[in-house]
C-alpha cells in the first residue's frame, strides 16, 4: 500500500521523464562513438609527441643553455628524408620521386618553406614576447586554417563546429589564466610588437602547412607528402641553420645527456610527422588542430615535476573544455560542395571531417530510403 499523501506521477511526467531519457540516449550514442573515441586518442597520441617535443627542449635551454631550433628540426627531417623519401625514390611510374619532381617541384618547395618557418618563427617569437601571448595567438591558426579548408578543400561547416571551436578557444582562455595566476608568464619579452607577429606568422604558415597536408594526403598519398617534405626541409632548414645557427651549435659542450635530449626530440617529431598525416586522413587537418591544444596541458603536468612548476586547478578545468569542445567539433561531419558519386566517399576525397562519422551518417540517411 502506498504511504498516504504519496502521488502518482502523471501521465504527462512519465512522458517527459521518457522524453528526457531517450534525448540522453540520443546524445550518448551521437557523442561516444567508436569513431570520435578513436579520433580522440589518436588526438591525444600527436598531443604527446608535441609535449614530448616542448619538454626536451625546455630541459636543453634550462639545464644546458642549448637553443637550437633549427638544429633540431634539421634532424627530423634528415629521419623523414633517410625513410620516406628514400622509399620514393624505389617508387614506380607516377609514385616515382624523379617524376614527381618533374611535375610538382616548386610547389613541394613552398611546402617545405612554410613547414620549416612556421617552426621556425614560433620557437623564435618567445625571445621577443610572453608565454601568454604565444598560447593565445597561436590560436589564430585555427581560424586561418578554417578559411584555407573552405577556399582550398571546400569544406562546408555547421553552426555545431564554430561552437566548439569557440569552446576550445575558451579552454585555451582558462589555460593562459592559470598561467598567469601560477606566476609562469613572469618574462615581458624583449620585444613584445616583433614576437606577438612571428607568432601570427608562425601560426598562418602552420596552417597553410597543414591544408597542403590534408590536400595530399587524401589526394595522393601519406608517403608523397613526409618524402617531399623530408627532402626539401632538410635542404631549406640545412641552409638555414648555417646562416643563423651556427655559433650556437660551436658553442654547445657536447656530452651524452645533450645528445640524448637531442635524440628524443628527433624521435618525438618523427613520430609527430609520420602520425599526423594518418590522423589527418581519418579525420581533418582543423580536428587535429583543436585535438593537439592539449599538447600545452601535457607539457604543464611533466613542468610540475621538472621544472617545479605550481600546480592550479584551472589547468584540469582548461584540459576538460578543450575535450568537450574537441567532441562537439568531431561529432558531426562537415559538408563537402562537391557531391560525393556513391554514399560511401572514397578515403582519396578531400573535405570530409570524421569520414567514419559521414559514413555513418550516409548509411542511416539510405536506410528510410530503402524502405
């Protein structure tokens, strides 16, 4: 017997109460996917080679007061020269490195130009300004690469991707805050009007990069890309890193832990550039863009036992915005102006953020139809 006073819900809140429940299961099975899960942790993945990039060379100019960026970046593309551009060369017909340099070789110069100077600049532009104004305008990346992906690739956006966008542009925010607040940001830089412009130079030539990325590797092929990368930036950064590098690079009192340092950066970026393209693939270059904010996140939580940096709440709250941004960013595929001929598009069309979510959502839209 029901206690007295007790009321039976009605007929109207057990529908809403329904209601309620089936939107949470919509949401549930919209947000988890094995798709978005998996772009999340090959996200995470490039994340932790960036990190593993940021820490080492924070331990040589700390502890060895070594700053060798070019020197660094050199190595990593003698790795991807030694390994994919050598597999090129034992390409044949059209695959072949000799004719693709017939066709394309300037272009893979402007490539490799962009690729090696927006490392370049970035790494310089924090002698001139702050750690905050390097985090946050190196953000405007982001934007760069949403308009070169509608121009270049015709990806088509919802009103979903510029919200989480804007939600993993406020987790940046929260990130820069903490920064503040935990006393990191001590340094005015030397020349704040100088650095905070190599920064957006830096940043729009990353992303120029990463459109070039995305166009080949769905065009053409992963190898094409990392070969003529290789070959072109160990020539530009080679040439590069005598002109401006060189007295650095005598001065530096070489010993085994230096090397070793030098070597897990080398590894950490190899892995970065042999990885991206794949995720690039799956995904896009602007979803990977948003999944690797959390590489400054990384770097902070190794700071904490490295470098003794102060621990603040804020960055597990930063972390936490930038992901659910990142979900809402891939849990619904952009649009492409060029129709697709079948209803599953072919992994060589370019456009597709999440292509499993566009195959996902194709099929669900041809199964009323067959009906």
């Amino acid at each position: 017997m029901e206690a007295a006073g007790a009321r039976a819900p009605s007929s109207s809140e057990a529908a809403g109460f329904s209601h309620f429940m089936r939107l949470l299961l919509r949401i549930k099975e919209k947000l988890f996917t094995w798709n978005i899960l998996k772009t999340i942790a090959l996200g995470q993945m490039l994340s932790l080679c960036i990190c593993g990039t940021a820490v080492t060379s924070q331990y040589l100019a700390d502890k060895y007061k070594v700053n060798t960026p070019m020197l660094q970046s050199f190595i990593n593309y003698c790795l991807l020269f030694f390994i994919y551009t050598t597999m090129l060369a034992f390409r044949p017909g059209n695959e072949n490195l000799l004719h693709i340099l017939k066709g394309k070789w300037w272009k893979y110069i402007f490539l490799g130009l962009a690729d090696v100077e927006a490392n370049y600049l970035i790494v310089r532009a924090y002698q001139y300004t702050t750690l905050t104004s390097v985090q946050l305008l190196d953000c405007f990346g982001i934007p760069v690469l949403m308009a070169l992906s509608w121009f270049v690739l015709h990806a088509r956006y919802r009103v979903i991707h510029f919200i989480a966008v804007a939600v993993c542009l406020l987790g940046v925010g929260t990130m820069v805050g903490a920064d503040i607040l935990a006393g990191r940001d001590n340094n005015s830089g030397s020349n704040v009007l100088i650095g905070d412009v190599l920064v957006l130079l830096g940043a729009s030539l990353y992303a120029v990069s990463n459109v070039c990325e995305e166009y080949i590797v769905k065009k053409l092929s992963q190898v094409e890309f990392l070969g003529m990368v290789g070959l072109f930036g160990t020539l530009i950064s080679g040439l590069q890193l005598v002109l401006v590098e060189y007295q650095d690079i005598v001065d530096i009192h070489w010993n085994w832990k230096i090397a070793l340092l030098f070597v897990a950066f080398a590894l950490c970026m190899f892995c970065l550039y042999s990885f991206m393209p794949v995720v690039i693939k799956a995904t896009s270059a602007t979803s990977v863009n948003l999944g690797i904010l959390t590489a400054d996140l990384y770097s902070l939580f190794f700071g904490l036992f490295l470098f003794g940096y102060k621990f603040s709440g804020l960055y597990i709250l930063s972390f936490s915005v930038i992901m659910v941004g990142f979900i809402l960013y891939c849990s619904t595929p952009t649009r492409n102006v060029e129709p697709p001929e079948s209803n599953v598009p072919q992994l060589t069309s370019f456009g597709f953020d999440n292509l499993g979510l566009k195959i996902e959502e194709n099929s669900q839209e041809a199964s009323p139809i067959a009906m």
